[in-house]
C-alpha cells in the first residue's frame, strides 16, 4: 500500500504542474515602444523637444554672454587695475554660478516634464494592459526590456495591440 501511494502521489503532482502548465497564457509589451511609438508618446515627445529648444537658446545665449565678457576681460585685462580685474573676475565668476544654476534648473524643469508624461500614460497603459489580460484571460503580462525576457514567441507580443488601444483612447 506504501509503494502505492509513493507512485501515486509523483503522477498526481506531475498531471497537476502539466496541466497548470497548459492553462498558464503568458503576454509581453515593451513599455519603452508603447511611450515612443503612440500618439500621446509622440506628442510628449514634441513637446519634450520644444521646450530642451527653449531650454537650450536661453542657455545658449547666457553662455555667448559669459564668452563675451571673459573675452572682454583679457582684451583690457593688460590695461586693468588689480582692484578693476579682481572685480571684473568677480562678475564673471557670479554670472558663471548664474549660467550654471540656469543648466541645472533646465535639465530639472524638462526632467520632471519627462517624468510628469511618463507617469500618466504608464498609469494609463497599465489600466489598458490589465483590460487586456482580462479580456485575453492571460496569467501573467511581463515588461519587455525590463523583466529579464531574454526571448518571447512573438504571438505573446501585446505591445502593438497597446499601442492601437493608448492611440484610440487618446483620440477621444
């Protein structure tokens, strides 16, 4: 009866992982191809873009400035008091501090931009991925570029499928 149970218990736990295993539906998006590829990626995009433009010319023009005044500064340097130098140098050096608060309040301002975008639309994706898996009675959905996936059948690939539905929801 021993030898029995110990035979039968293996057989039943291998029927039961086969067939977890056959009913076990699996999806994959790339979250990184959804956000630059649908609509409102591209339209963030756009807008990300404009607005490193903007950033850029008004840095741009500070920096000809601290050019100009540094080239100024060694073109009469030679006819500078020392207090007249150690002044312009003091300039110089405060409008420099200036150019560089302004660079990193530029790269501050477009990266909460970029994260503002990022955050509503995953938080929008997501809602649409899980009506997905749903609806596809799919067990589990991984993130591409980022789980580890090293290799998918690309049937399992939702992210086009994501992508017509971000687009569709964002044309209303």
């Amino acid at each position: 009866m021993k030898k029995f149970l110990l035979f039968l218990l293996p057989a039943i736990f291998f029927n039961n992982a086969a067939y977890a295993a056959e009913s076990l539906a699996i999806g994959y998006v790339d979250l990184h191809k959804v956000l630059l590829e649908s609509k409102v990626g591209k339209k963030n995009k756009a807008e990300l873009d404009k607005l490193i433009k903007e950033k850029e010319t008004a840095i741009g023009k500070e920096e000809e400035k601290l050019k100009a005044m540094q080239q100024a500064f060694e073109k009469d340097q030679m006819l500078l008091t020392d207090v007249q130098k150690k002044t312009k140098q003091k300039e110089f050096q405060e409008k420099a501090e200036a150019y560089q608060k302004m660079v990193n309040e530029a790269k501050q301002t477009v990266n909460q931009k970029d994260g503002e975008y990022a955050g509503k639309s995953i938080a929008e994706v997501k809602r649409i991925i899980t009506e997905m898996t749903k609806e596809q009675k799919l067990n589990i959905v991984f993130e591409a570029s980022e789980s580890g996936l090293l290799y998918a059948d690309p049937s399992m690939d939702l992210t086009q499928k994501v992508i017509e539905r971000y687009d569709a929801l964002s044309s209303k």
